[in-house]
C-alpha cells in the first residue's frame, strides 16, 4: 500500500475510534442515574404583601425557603459566575481549561489550590451530599455535572445551585442565608453583602460569621478583590437572626387545614400582626401567672383579618399556655352581645335609642337577672341603658325578639355560638352562650359596617352612635364605639373597639377557664384595646353620617309606639291572638288575629309593610317563607303587638 493510501487508512481508524470513543461516552453520560432536584423546601406563610411571616422546617431541621425565578438580585449571580466559573455559559459542565489549571497548580504548590469545579459540578456534589477529596467523587461529580447540562438550561442550574448552596449550619439556599444573615429577601444586595453570599458556600461551617467572623470577612473580601470591587469597610454578621415567627398559631392552623400546601398567601399584615404581638408580650407582664391574652384586627372595610395574636408568646414558659390559641377558644362573651341585641331591636322596630325602658326588678318565667352592681334605675332610654350596660332592657329585648332569632343573627353575621344546653334561653342576652374572640369581631364587623345587608344601616349607625358616646377614659381614643364585657365570675375579660374602618377585640382570662379575681373588662381589656387603636393608627377613621331614614329624634317626638317599651296592658292597645309569639307554623297561608286597639290596622312582616287599612281584626297574610318572621301590627293610634315566629319547610 502506498505511503498517502496508509496514512489515509490510519487517519480513517482514528476517527473511527474517536468516534466510537465519543459515542460511548455519550451513551455512557445518558445513563446517568441523575439525583433528585426536586427537593422539599420550607412551608411558608406569607402575609397580604408577600412578606414572609412564618417559615417550617424541612427534614433533619433545614431551613430550606424556595428561591422563586427571578428573585435574586442580578448582582449576586453576576458575581458569582465571575468568582467560581468564568466560563459557566461557554462549557458543557465540565471545564477543561480549568481542570488543566487546576492539576497544574497542585503540580507546581505541592498541594491542592483550586479544585476546578464548575458550578454544574458544585449542583452535583450538593445534591448527592458528596465530598470532593477523592479522584471518584471527582469523576462522578463530572459525570452527573455532563447529564446535568443536557437535560436542564443553564439557568436552571444556576437556580438549583442558589436553591441548594450550604450556608452553615442548617441553612440551605441563598434566601435562607439572606434572612438568616442578612435579615432580608434576596432582592437587592450590596456588593459586601452579595460577596459574602457567594464566599459562605465555599465552607460553609469554617466560615459561619456567628463564629468565625474574620474567616468570613476575609473570605468575603477575597471574592470583592477577584471581581474587581471596591473593598468594603462594613463588619460582617455576628448573629443568625431567627426566622420570622409571626402570627404562629394561625400558621399552625393552615398546615392542619391543608397539609399539602407549600405556601399560604394570607391578608395578614406582618407590619400590624409584629406590632399587636409586641403589645400582647408588654402587657403580659403585668398579667397573673397563668393568664393568657389574644388580639385580633378586622380590616371591616375589607372583611379581612389583618392580625391574630392567639397568645403574648408561644410557649408554655412562666405557667402560661401559649400554645393555645384563645383567638378561637369557645368562651362566654359577658357583655359584649347587647350591641347586637339593641341592633336587632332597632332594626325591627321593637325601640329606638330614645326609647324609655323600665330598670327595674323584672321577672322573665324563673329568670330574674340582675345588673352587675345589684341596684336598678327606674326608668332609662336604651342609649343610657346600653352605655351603662345594664341587664333588664337587653333581656327584655331578646325576650321580645326570640332567644332563637339573636342565634340565628348571631350565625348570619358569621360568628359559630355553641349552646351549653343546646337550646336557647334568655340568658343569652348576658353571655351564657359560647363565642370565640373570632366571633365576636366579625360579628362587630357588621356593625361597623353599616352597609351590610344583614341589618338596616340605620340600625348599625344607631348603636355605634351610642357606642361612640361613652365617656373615654384619660388615654383613649375620641370617638372610638366600644364595649367591654366581664363573663360570670370574672372568667372572661373582653374590650371590642371599632371605629371606619378597623374592628379590634381583646381577651383577657385563663384557659382552662378559672377565674381570675378582680377581672374586669373595663379595667383590664379595655387598656389593651385603646392602645391597640393608638399603634394601629395615629387618627381614627370617622364614622359614617346616618343613614337617610334614621329618625334623630327625642322620646317625646317619637311614635307613640316608640317612646316607651313594653306598654301596660289596656283594651285600647291591640293584641296578637294569633299567631302567638314564639309559634312554629307549618308553611301555608297565615291569617294574623288581632283582639282591641283602632281601626284601621297596618301589618309589617320583617320590617316590611304587607297590608296597609285593614278594616277587619283578620288579616290574611298569605303564604310565610321556611325560617324565622317578625310580624308587627299597628293600630290607628300608633300602638303595636308583635309576634316573632318561625315556619317549618
């Protein structure tokens, strides 16, 4: 064979070999068993801004938080590719010109200078938990890094490493790392800060700033000289922040709800749910061992919950229970319900503000309440009554309106009352029902809200009116409708405050339901909540005018079926024969009888005028819907007889 044809021949095996070799290879990086990069990050809770209020633990306790695409400062990556991989976008995983150096400079020192990894290949040793001493850990790294670059895009490795990178201690990722040394997002870094997140990983323990300080100084300012930075004067971190805490019973509640969700996007306000709690620690202080506290905020405008404190502090330390949340505790609410029950009132028709009632000793069947200090008043208007919550006018009230109709309120405006004896009595007008502070300040919600379809605006601004017309206190704010409460034998102390726009509760008691001697709402809780107010806002929100159809008039303007309550029995006033009060009615049509009073008669059906000049004591109604009715009759004269009922489906 001639010269040329040999070498020809020669040339031809060679690339023949070369590419066997190179199909080999290939298929032998195709076969690369590549390790999960889908690894468990932190359950996170977040607040109406996407501010992180609450962060769990992954396996082992690592702090792991997500790094979304896109939400690291540019200038981290930027430095980081130009410290540990110049080259990071140009080579196929493994850096061959780096590799050489690497192997040269050992040669030369006589020792290990720079390992020539890649940042493919740091992704690779990070997610098999490998080390980088030996020549096997080094080829597999290689290997896993070449099947890494063909099944992912460089960014996203770039992402896997940020997600991963050990930065001491139990801290994963570069978002941990910045709240954990930084106490901020990744956002926006200096050049100090991002130098110091790309030089941590490198030896994450032998540099920890919180006790290797001048380790990581020096490291930090290493990598700023290597990308051509200006030298920084700023101290490193001394201490690992903790993670924010905030809001945690409520945190602890979602994972209950939906263990299966990653992250939680709640209308808390981190700014305002920091604050409250802060206010809860101060003033547990003073609080008998034992006793908890919990705080709520209602944005009613929205109807959002913007803050929950369930305890001062979540633990069980100094004999108190903080790991229970008292913002959803079942409790008895005192006072705190005859808001609602005037509300009711004057929403139907039954009184007006200027109504007069008798405070005297009254009994109602068995029951024989008392007001609080044991003596009565003789006759007072509803706006004096519930301003020194007295007990006779609101249970005269719920007497007139039904037990069963201030439930059905109660569940209507979003509150879950639980029974102690399953059917309702009088005597929940003063607290003997169940509520939760929750309840209570969604209920006042609606209150504070006047334009809620549940209750006639007119009704709603009259009590706040009311409300807002309590003398306050030296401290507290002008202008802000509050009541405060005092459950039986002084178990529950509670103060719920709203002005335009904020609904704020406060509880104040033991646990485990004790008594707590010398509780009082207006003296404990109510505190709390004007101070609650104060750091909320530095000016409260006004109330809004009074409704078109309020009637602001005195007792002697009134009709004279609402200038006193409960008129004496006189043939001249009608009376309901049937249906009596209380009655439950199969659903047909309904025939209300009606004995003395004046001709003509005007009949009301939930506040609704359903017949107007009725000649006759018989009047048909027609056909009633399922559910409660509150049916009214007036005479000529202006007197009234009701019957609250309910019809069965």
């Amino acid at each position: 064979m001639k010269r040329p044809h040999r070498l020809l021949f020669a040339l031809a095996i060679l690339m023949l070999a070369a590419a066997s070799l190179h199909e080999a290879w290939d298929d032998w990086v195709d076969r690369t068993v590549i390790p999960a990069t889908l690894a468990e990050t932190s359950v996170e809770m977040l607040d109406r801004d996407g501010q992180l209020m609450r962060a769990f633990a992954v396996e082992d306790g690592r702090i792991r938080l997500a790094v979304p695409h896109g939400g690291v400062d540019p200038l981290l990556t930027q430095m980081l590719i130009a410290y540990e991989d110049k080259r990071f976008y140009r080579h196929n995983g493994v850096d061959g010109r780096a590799m050489l150096r690497a192997v040269a400079q050992a040669v030369r020192a006589g020792r290990v200078v720079s390992g020539g990894s890649t940042l493919t290949m740091q992704v690779a040793r990070i997610l098999e938990n490998s080390g980088t001493g030996s020549v096997r850990g080094k080829l597999r790294q290689m290997r896993v890094a070449w099947a890494l670059e063909r099944q992912m895009s460089k960014d996203d490795i770039l992402h896997l490493y940020l997600q991963h990178a050990p930065y001491g201690g139990r801290i994963e990722g570069v978002r941990s790392a910045t709240f954990t040394w930084l106490g901020k997002e990744p956002h926006r870094l200096t050049e100090a800060e991002a130098a110091l997140l790309v030089a941590l990983p490198q030896s994450p323990e032998a540099r920890r700033p919180d006790r290797h300080a001048h380790a990581a100084r020096a490291a930090r300012d290493r990598v700023l000289a290597r990308v051509g930075a200006k030298p920084s004067r700023t101290p490193v971190p001394t201490k690992a922040r903790p993670l924010p805490r905030l809001a945690p019973h409520e945190a602890d509640a979602l994972r209950v709800a939906q263990p299966d969700v990653p992250r939680f996007e709640t209308p808390l306000s981190a700014k305002v749910q920091r604050s409250m709690a802060r206010l809860a620690t101060l003033h547990s202080l003073h609080m008998a061992r034992g006793t908890s506290l919990a705080i709520m905020v209602l944005d009613h405008q929205s109807g959002q919950i913007i803050a929950r404190v369930g305890s001062p502090e979540y633990t069980d330390a100094n004999g108190s229970p903080g790991f229970i949340d008292m913002t959803r505790a079942k409790r008895s609410p005192g006072s705190t319900l005859k808001p609602i029950i005037y509300a009711l009132a004057f929403d139907r028709g039954l009184a007006h503000p200027e109504t007069v009632f008798s405070d005297r000793p009254t009994r109602f069947g068995s029951y024989a309440p008392q007001n609080f200090d044991g003596m009565f008043r003789g006759d007072v208007t509803a706006r004096q009554a519930l301003r020194l919550s007295l007990n006779i006018p609101p249970v005269a009230l719920t007497d007139a309106l039904g037990p069963e109709r201030l439930m059905a309120a109660l569940r209507a405006f979003g509150a879950d009352p639980k029974l102690p004896g399953g059917q309702a009595g009088l005597a929940v007008a003063l607290g003997g029902v169940g509520l939760s502070l929750e309840d209570l300040v969604q209920v006042y919600g609606h209150l504070a809200a006047p334009d809620t379809p549940l209750i006639a605006p007119r009704a709603a601004w009259q009590v706040g009116d009311i409300l807002r017309g309590i003398a306050p206190p030296p401290g507290a704010p002008a202008g802000l409708a509050y009541k405060t409460g005092t459950s039986y034998g002084h178990r529950d102390a509670w103060a719920i405050g709203y002005d335009g726009q904020h609904v704020i509760g406060v509880w104040m008691g033991r646990p485990d339901g004790t008594p707590v001697p010398g509780a009082f709402g207006g003296a404990d809780a109510a505190p709390v909540l004007f101070e609650a107010f104060g750091r909320l806002k530095h000016q409260l929100t006004p109330a809004s005018p009074p409704p078109p159809d309020t009637l602001l008039l005195s007792t002697a303007d009134l009709p004279p079926n609402l200038r006193r309550f409960g008129d004496v029995d006189d043939a001249s006033h009608p009376k309901m024969v049937f249906p009596p009060d209380g009655a439950v009615l199969a659903q047909a049509e309904t025939v209300v009888k009606v004995a003395g009073g004046t001709l003509p008669l005007t009949v009301l059906v939930n506040g609704a005028v359903v017949t107007t000049g009725a000649a006759r004591r018989e009047v048909d109604i027609g056909t009633l819907a399922p559910g409660f009715s509150d049916i009214a009759v007036i005479d000529a004269m202006g007197h009234a007889t009701r019957s609250a009922i309910r019809v069965q489906p």
